[in-house]
C-alpha cells in the first residue's frame, strides 16, 4: 500500500510526503517432533505466529512405511499446540 501525506500552510506554501509499506497476511508456523522416542503416541508441539487463539492446527505423521495419520488441535492462547 502506499501512504500519502500534504500540507498547505497559510502562505500557500505545500509539502507532500509518500511512503510504501505492505501488510504481513502470512502466518508463521513451527512444529517439534521427538528426534528419538519409542512411544507410539510420541508429543509433537510447535508454535504459531500471528494465529488466532482457538484455530485448528493439522498435524500429518508419516511413518517408515509411508502411511499418514492426521491429527488436529487448536491454537492455544500463548501461540502454543500440541498433540500425542
């Protein structure tokens, strides 16, 4: 977007300044999954930035074999989720 500021003064002197700037639409995700673990429900945490608390997070974990089991959960109001 461009931002666009003038002034006349009252002896008809002007100035005008105009500055670009941009709006962040992109949230910003990170996730945590145990590098080692021999528990099946391993818990895999991450964080948000820029997410609503109450927004559903999906999770995909793809095992050795290639099969997928998608969980979800939501944001928590630090930024924070979790699942096992």
């Amino acid at each position: 977007y461009t931002a666009e500021a003038s002034v006349k003064d009252p002896a008809g002197n002007e100035a005008a300044a105009k500055d670009d700037g941009s709006v962040d639409t992109a949230a910003a995700i990170t996730v945590d999954a145990p590098a080692l673990t021999n528990d099946n429900t391993p818990t895999i945490t991450g964080t948000t930035t820029d997410v609503e608390e109450g927004q559903v997070v999906t999770v995909v974990v793809t095992d050795s074999q290639g099969n997928t089991q998608t969980v979800t959960t939501t944001v928590k109001a630090d930024g924070s989720y979790s699942v096992d």
